[in-house]
C-alpha cells in the first residue's frame, strides 16, 4: 500500500522531467480520479492509502500524460460553463474561451424566459447547446454534427438538462442544413488554418480530431458555407453566434453583411481578443 504523499511525487517526478506546464495540478487530477475521491477527501483524510491496483491505474495515467494526451481525454470529462461534461477524442475539448458564445447570448438575449428554437451547427461534445439551455429553460434546441461518434458524446451529456427532451440530434452536413425554422444559430466551426498543423502543441495535433479544428481557404471555408447556407435558408429576426480566430472578426463581419446580416458585436474572451460575432437578420 502506498500514501498519497508517495503517489503524489511518483507523479511529479515523471512530469517534470517531460516540461509539463501546471504538471503540480494535473498530478492532483490524475490521482483523485484514479483513487475516485474528492479533492476536499484528498487534503483532509491522512488515512487514506493506495491499492496496487488503484496505483497502476494512477501510473498509466500519468504514462498517457507523458505522451501529451491531454488531461481531458484521460479522466474523459471536462468542465465547462456551469457543469462537467463527458468527452472522448470523438470531439473537441471544451475550452473556456467558447463560454464567450454562452456569456454573449445571455448579453443580446437577457430574458432567460424567452421561448426560442436554437440550433448549434457542429456541435461536437454538446457542451454549447446544452449550457445554452440550461439557462433558457422554456426554449428548444438542435445540435447538428456530421460525426456519428460525436453525436454518441452529446447523447451521454443530454443527461445533463432536467428536460433532456427539449434537445435533439441529427446527424447531417452542419454548413447546409436547413436553418429557416431557428430564432437562433449557435456556431463554433472549425477555423485553423490547414496550413498551421506544425505549429500546434503535440497535445491538440496528435489527439483532437481534425475534421473538427482546420478548415480551408485559410480558416475561412466553414464561415463561406455556414452564412452562405443561412442566406438561403432566410428568417427575419434570426439570431447568429459564431465563435472566431483571433484575426477573423474581419473577414466574419464582412460576410454578414454581405449576407443581409446586421452586425451586432464582437464580443471579447477572457484574454480580450476577439472571440464571438453576434449578427441579425432584418
């Protein structure tokens, strides 16, 4: 039997040798998850000792951290907004910077009561959609992605809105679905650049699914298709929330408005770069 103390500079010792950044933390995480205990439980209870099994589970974490897999994809869950969503390499790793699109909705949409239809074009995790809802109880929702796999994650995390039955899937083409029936459009699509794969960190290039990070045409071609598509699929009023680049709001805005949209802000994240456009249909 080991303590936690021992298990806890096994992992520092691994960690710091490979130039892992907040290695002090992620061993806290790997560790509480592996032993499926409370940080609180962690801290206070000095009795608290390691099975062998529990310490090879702890070791194989700390392996797969070794080899950059990000902290999310091993514990399979990651916080975002207000809850802990179940993930997978299916989908993206919620990232804070996307709590910009939920924060900017909540600003142009203040009443929480409103009866809306949203619909979120790539959905991936199900984490915007969902957050969305929680907040908006009266309203209904779509999540859209052409990933099966994808779509298995957002079902796991349905489980998560009291009335789950307010939210649906489809599996389908996110940049030409048929928009027309949804007061609001909810969009994080993919945007990196395909040419700047060998710039990314090892943890992101060689574990986040690419159909889901890199577009074409420099970044830009979701953004082509998706507006292009909501054009065509005209309804007054229609809100639109697009999570951005740092250097996109530009190029985004002049698509709205080359589209019939009216820009209505751009929202900054936590590190104030540009990181939501919120646009209407008149």
């Amino acid at each position: 039997m080991r303590t936690i103390q021992e298990a806890l500079n096994y992992g520092d010792k691994e960690l710091s040798r490979e130039g892992i950044m907040n290695h002090l933390l992620e061993i806290r995480i790997l560790l509480r998850d592996s032993l499926e205990i409370t940080e609180e439980k962690m801290i206070t209870d000095t009795k608290v000792t390691i099975s062998e099994e529990q310490f090879h589970k702890y070791k194989r974490f700390i392996m797969r951290r070794k080899d950059r897999e990000p902290i999310a994809y091993i514990i399979k869950k990651k916080e975002f907004w207000k809850n802990l969503f179940f993930i997978n390499q299916s989908t993206l790793i919620p990232r804070p910077d996307s709590e910009t699109i939920i924060e900017s909705i909540l600003k142009y949409i203040p009443n929480k009561h409103s009866e809306l239809n949203f619909i979120d074009l790539g959905m991936g995790s199900g984490c915007l959609i969902i957050s969305t809802l929680q907040e908006y109880v009266l309203s209904r929702g779509l999540g859209i992605d052409n990933s099966p796999e994808a779509i298995k994650v957002a079902k796991k995390n349905k489980d998560l809105l009291i009335n789950k039955y307010r939210l649906d899937y489809a599996l389908g083409d996110f940049s030409n679905f048929d928009t027309s029936n949804f007061d609001v459009v909810i969009c994080n699509p993919p945007y990196i650049n395909d040419k700047e794969k060998e710039n990314l960190e090892r943890d992101i290039i060689n574990y986040e699914p690419h159909r889901a990070l890199f577009a074409a045409e420099n970044g830009t071609g979701f953004y082509k298709s998706i507006i292009k598509n909501l054009n065509n699929n005209f309804r007054k009023d229609q809100m639109v929330f697009f999570e951005i680049g740092f250097d996109q709001s530009k190029f985004v805005c002049n698509l709205l408005k080359n589209n019939n949209f009216t820009v209505l802000g751009i929202e900054s994240d936590i590190c104030e770069k540009p990181r939501c456009i919120v646009a209407e249909r008149k």
